[in-house]
C-alpha cells in the first residue's frame, strides 16, 4: 500500500504511465497527465496560502476539478473538508465555520460565510491549475506530509442535531481500496463508474484512490437519472459501479435502459441503504446482474463489509467485513456474544496501525465542554468504533445488519438525521415539539415525514412550514407530509414517545 496519497500513482507510474487513469465528461487523462495535474493542483493551492493543516472545502461538480482539488490538498498534507451541493446555504455555513476552512472552492460563495474564508470560482481554480508550476509541490509531497495525521474531515449528523465531522488520516482513506483491490483481484482491466458526489469523503477513497491502486481507470460520472448512468456505463465500458437503492430501481424500472446498456458491468454494488427484494429481483431479472450488498460508514471510512466475488448473496447479508477490519458484535456492556446472536455491531482495526477514524473534529479552544468530544469517546469506546447499528454474524462470517439504533432516515441512500430536521421546525413559528420519522417506500426506501404539536391557540401552514424548511435544509432533508397533532405522548423525562408515530401517517 502506498505510504501517502502522494504515492497512490507510482506503481501504475512505473508499469504504464500512458494507461487511462480517468475520464469525466471533459477530459480523458493517462496517469502520468493525471499526476502531473495534481502536481499542478498542489501547487496552486500553495500559491492561494494553503499549508499541512489547513482546511480545504469544496463544493464541485464531478469533474476533473474536484479530482484535482483533493489530491492537491493531499499532497500539501491539508484537510479536506467536502461540502455538498444541495446543501442549503445556512448547512454550508455551518460546515465553513465548524471545520475552520480557510479556503472554498465552488460554484458560488456561500452567503453569510467568514471573511477569513478564501474563495476562488470553478473558472479561477480551472485556470490557475491549466497555469500552475507543479514543481514547487512536488519537494514537498513525499518527506513533510504525515500520513497519519488529519487529512479529512467527513461530516455526519448525530443527535445533536448538528453535523459532526469525522476525522480520517490518509492512511485511513487508502486502506479500504488496498482491500478492495487485493481481495477481489481488481487489476488494470478494472473500469470504476461512480455517479455519487465526490465532494463525499468516502466517494474519494472508493474512486481514484481505489483504481489507482488497482492501475485501472476511474470514471466519474456527471449524471444520477438511469439514461444517463445507462449511457456512462455502455459508452465507456464500467465494468463496476455502485448506487442507492433509489438508482437500482430507476435502472431496472427505465423502458429506455435496455439489457445491452449495462452488458458491460462485472460488479453492481448497492449502497447507502438496504436494497428491497422486489428491486433486487426485477434488477437481476433484467440484466441478468447480482446486486452485491454492502455496508459501510461514515466512521470507518466507506466500505466496511461487502458480498464476496463470485459467491451467491446470502439473503439478509450485508457481505463479509473486508480483511484489514475486524467487526464484532457486542451487548450493551460491550462483551462480544455468541455467534449467530444479535447485538451492537463494532468494528475493530485488524492490526495497531490503523483506526477506524481518529476522532470527531473540534477545536482546541472548545474542547474541554465540545459535545463531539464527547461522542467521539462514546463510539470509540475501548478502541473499537461503536456503530449504532444492530446485527449478527452468520457461520459464513457474512455481517447481517438487522436495525439501526439511531434514528437516521435513509431516503435513496442519502442519510437524514430527525435531530437535524427537527431543529429547523422547532425554528418555524408557532411550533411546540415536532417528531420526524421515516416511513417504508419501496423505490426511495424511506421518506422523510414529520408529527407537528403547536402551540397554544396557533394553527400551522403547511405551506409556510415546506418553505421554511426549504431555505435552511436541502430539498431531500425536506418532509414530504406533516401532520399536526393535538399533543405528543411522552414519558416521564419529557420525552416523546416515538413508537407508534409511524401509524399517523
């Protein structure tokens, strides 16, 4: 494995450096222009006042420039810090402020952000890279970058409500694709499609930093509707590709997608959420390709089990934790149980240099009463990560995720925390307490709903609610149907008594 991302092009460098190494809807690049590109890229962003340490945010589309973006940041030993599109403004703000970044590149600024955020459009960043000297950025890419230090930052809600950023080194981010690779025997045939964003932490480590290491091709996909993957995928021969539950039903539901499009696929991934049967059956039926499970997390990063090649998916399974983890699971005192009994999964590193995640992102002057430090101690109790998710293992030692313990909504693979939800309501005038829930849709998983009580004397717009929730969360975070009720149940801690919520809807 190499020792940095620096590093992640040189065994492909030394075999083929004129092999494909990636393609975006502009540009085609072999891996010594790909190389050569960041070199560039790290340059630039040196010259913009960026150092090891400092906190990179981007906000881009899947093209070359957010490739290029991450693997300068790398280079320089920087943070990334992804910021995703649809987030509403006062969601990025808060990103901007917590991670303390000091630089953004993206469409457009963020309204209300610090001044001390630097920030340099698409078309800038485009042409100060085309520019830039790669020289000065190479010095330092291999002796000063600590490949155990912070590199990025992914952020996650919990139940604060308010995101909390995991923090992953680079050699965190690289270990996942260095399993991948070996124990599914990925090699320079191998062609990675993915349509997710890769302003996504875990999108980064499972695309160049995966294909790299394998020297295949990475391709990065500029469209999510099933024509356009369709075409993605027959244009430029995928031979692997990965989606939500949300994608895989589009796909296997499309008269325009044909068996012939996807003809070309070895390995179809679902991720992000548990795939229904009937998807998985008119899936497979029409393509005549396996849906391999998956699970994965924020935390670990990215994949942390997933169905093993060439092996018939056992029903239930989430796959078979990859072989740098070790995942066991556990009861409420954190004792592992016997086999085949269900309890709280945890994941293990399977040797001392590596960690699950190094912690959750604070800084130091708020540390001393920073809830995230707090949480970060919880999950990562006794050196294992605490998932919050309830399973088993098999006899097979295939991981069987049976509940969540949290209370995320997982709508066509995009998590929605009811803590972040409901703080927004709580905002909106005349709202008392609110609950917000996910119910059962067969193409999206879930969808986001959400229980309303008012205050006294006060009758809720439905409609005033939707557009208040539509300038402070992005549109899939939004609930689709509110109901109002005269009060909540709630028990003796003053809490709402959630079961049964599901039934008002």
């Amino acid at each position: 494995m190499p020792g940095t991302v620096a590093r992640v092009f040189d065994r492909a460098l030394a075999d083929d450096p004129h092999r494909e190494a990636l393609v975006t809807r502009s540009r085609r690049l072999s891996y010594a222009e790909l190389d050569a590109a960041c070199s560039r890229a790290a340059g630039t962003l040196r010259s913009l006042g960026v150092r090891a340490g400092d906190r990179v945010a981007a906000s881009l589309p899947n093209e070359l420039d957010v490739v290029l973006a991450f693997h300068g940041a790398m280079r320089l030993g920087a943070i990334w810090v992804g910021v995703n599109r649809p987030l509403a403004p006062p969601e990025k703000q808060y990103l901007l402020d917590d991670s303390g970044a000091s630089l953004l590149l993206a469409e457009e600024p963020v309204p209300g952000t610090s001044t001390d955020v630097r920030f340099v459009g698409v078309e800038e960043w485009r042409s100060e890279v085309a520019s830039a000297d790669g020289g000065s950025a190479e010095g330092g890419a291999d002796s000063e970058v600590d490949p155990h230090a912070p590199a990025g930052i992914a952020y996650t809600s919990g139940t604060t409500g308010r995101p909390k950023g995991a923090v992953h080194s680079q050699w965190n981010l690289l270990l996942p694709g260095a399993s991948l690779v070996a124990e599914r025997g990925y090699g320079p045939e191998l062609r990675k499609g993915d349509c997710l964003p890769l302003t996504i932490l875990n999108m980064q480590v499972l695309t160049t930093l995966l294909t790299a290491q394998a020297g295949g091709t990475c391709v990065v996909m500029d469209r999510t509707d099933p024509e356009g993957i369709a075409e993605w995928i027959r244009t430029e021969r995928v031979t692997t590709w990965n989606g939500p539950p949300a994608l895989l039903h589009s796909l296997a539901s499309a008269d325009a997608v044909s068996h012939e499009d996807l003809e070309t696929l070895d390995e179809v991934w679902n991720g992000g959420a548990d795939c229904p049967d009937a998807v998985r059956r008119r899936f497979e039926a029409k393509f005549g390709h396996q849906i391999l499970c998956t699970y994965g997390l924020t935390e670990a990063p990215a994949v942390v089990a997933i169905d093993p090649r060439g092996s018939p998916h056992r029903p239930g399974s989430s796959g078979r934790p990859l072989g740098h983890l070790e995942v066991v699971i556990a009861d409420d005192a954190d004792a592992p149980v016997a086999p085949g009994e269900t309890g709280e999964i945890l994941v293990r590193a399977a040797d001392d240099r590596y960690r699950p995640m190094l912690g959750y992102w604070h800084r130091d002057d708020t540390a001393a009463d920073d809830s995230h430090a707090e949480a970060a101690a919880d999950a990562l109790a006794g050196g294992a990560l605490h998932t919050g998710d309830v399973g088993f293992l098999d006899d097979h030692g295939e991981l069987h995720v049976r509940d969540r313990k949290k209370l995320v909504i997982i709508r066509g693979g995009a998590n929605v925390y009811p803590a972040e939800v409901e703080r927004v309501l709580h905002e909106a005038p005349g709202v008392a307490a609110c609950a917000v829930l996910g119910i059962p849709d067969e193409r999206l998983g879930e969808r986001v709903v959400a229980a309303l009580e008012p205050e006294p004397g006060v009758e809720l717009d439905e409609a005033q609610l939707r557009a208040h929730c539509e300038q402070n969360l992005a549109r899939y975070k939004v609930p689709e149907r509110f109901v109002i009720v005269e009060s909540f149940e709630r028990n003796a801690m003053n809490k709402i008594l959630r079961p049964g919520l599901a039934d008002l809807f």
